[in-house]
C-alpha cells in the first residue's frame, strides 16, 4: 500500500478561556489518524467535538498542544505542528488545500482571477490555470455573468462555490474539507460531492467534515470517530 500522505500523530489541543479567567477547554486528545493517497476519510462526532480544530490544526491555523501533523510534500514529510510559517505557506499554495465554511477573499478581485491565481500558485501556467478556473466553475454551475464580479455580494451558497472552486482548480495532493456542502442546494452539493471522488480518484488524500449523512457516505472510504478517539485514551 501507498505510504500515507498525512499522518496525525498524538494530537491534543486546549483552548485558554481568557474570558473565564484562564479555564482550558480541551478539544482534542491524543488523536492518531493517516490518510493515504487516494482516501477519502471522514471525521465523525457530534457538534463540538472538535472535528473543525482538527482540520485547522492540520493546515497551520492553530497550534497543537502536543503531536506531530505529517504533510508530504514531494520526498518530504514536513511537520506543520513545528515548521516555520513560511514552509506551511508553502505547502499551501501546491500541496495543501484547505475548504472553510466560510469564503476569505481580496476585495475587488473577480471570482474568474480568485480561482485562476490558487491555481497558478498550485503551478499551472497562466493559460492552463484560467481554463482550469473555468472548468471548477462551470462544473459547479456558477452563472457566467458573475465570474467577472468579486464574490462579496454573492449568496452564501454562490461564495461557498467560489471557495470550493477555487481548492479544486488548484489540484491539491491533500484536501482539508471542513463540510463544504453546508449551504449548498442538493443539485450543487451533488456537483461538489463529484469533485471530491474525482480528486480521490486522481490520487488526492481527503481529510473532510461532511454535516450530512449521506453526503459523507457517498464519498468516504473510511469513517474516523473523534468521540470514539476520545473514550480510547
Ligand atoms: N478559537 C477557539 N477558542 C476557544 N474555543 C474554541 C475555539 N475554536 C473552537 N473552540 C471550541 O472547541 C470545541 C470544538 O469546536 P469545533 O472544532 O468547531 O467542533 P466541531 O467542528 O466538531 O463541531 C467547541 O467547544 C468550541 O467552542
Ligand atoms: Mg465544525
């Protein structure tokens, strides 16, 4: 079997509750998972439990209280818990790719240039990015007038695209999906759920948070209980 692609290992997180007098709120402990290449696995566990730290511990947003995240990176396996800022931005232009719930974007930059610049830092040249920018968007049936416009005044359901559009263009080796058909209808959640296996199918390990039953099992190979990594410990 392939070797894993991203490797948890021993991970804890605590929040300090500063505005209740320095309390520590544990999320995370001592949690242990690999995705391999061409895996879908899928985070389970009720609201709170910690599924989203998870994946933002994973892409460098957060600092793990203990544990190691392994990201490959070429021949490399690179440590994000302890890698410098600029090695964890680099792996998330080429390697990385992180869908939130919610859309983070320069303000009046065109949906069309958001999509195209996340692949042209993936590597593609300019021409092969645009049209890669193009195809995410067609396939997630983003009406073409609003390409040339910045997604602030979109819809929640119509950002959500743009976010996911965005991630797939740039043809990530390892996808962080934090439920990224939370606000879409069922015939986008569909074309979202389609990206996912086909990214699976082209080799991408996915770490993904689904909100919905049957989104997660259309596309997860293997389920991974957060509540159940718990009562093991
Ligand atoms: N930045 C933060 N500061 C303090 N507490 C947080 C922070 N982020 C998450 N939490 C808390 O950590 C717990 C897990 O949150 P989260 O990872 O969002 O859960 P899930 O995605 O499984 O619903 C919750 O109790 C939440 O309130
Ligand atoms: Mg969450």
């Amino acid at each position: 079997m392939n070797a894993p692609a991203l490797v948890l290992e021993g991970l804890s997180k605590s929040f300090t509750l500063h505005e209740r007098g320095g309390v520590e709120l544990r999320v995370l402990d001592d949690v242990s998972l690999e995705v391999r290449p061409g895996e879908c696995v899928v985070l389970q566990g009720p609201s709170g439990m910690g599924k989203s730290t998870l994946l933002r511990l994973a892409y460098g947003n957060y600092k793990a209280r203990t544990g190691r995240i392994l990201v490959r990176d070429g021949d490399e396996l690179v440590d994000v818990a302890s890698a410098p800022p600029r090695r964890v931005l680099a792996l998330r232009r080429g390697t990385l790719g992180y869908v939130s719930q919610f859309l983070r974007v320069i303000p009046r930059t065109s949906t069309l240039e958001i999509v195209a610049h996340a692949a042209r830092r993936a590597g593609f040249d300019a021409p092969r990015a645009e049209a890669r920018a193009r195809a995410a968007l067609s396939h997630l049936a983003l009406p073409e007038r609003l390409w040339e416009l910045p997604p602030a005044t979109f819809s929640g359901g119509e950002q959500q695209r743009v976010n996911i559009a965005r991630t797939f263009a740039a043809d990530y080796p390892i996808l962080l999906l934090d439920e990224p058909t939370a606000s879409l209808d069922a015939a986008n959640a569909a074309r979202v759920l389609d990206l996912v296996r086909g990214a699976r199918d082209r080799g991408a390990a996915i770490l993904a948070i689904f909100h919905d039953r049957d989104a997660a099992v259309a596309v997860a190979d293997r389920f991974f209980d957060l509540s159940a990594a718990r009562q093991a410990v």
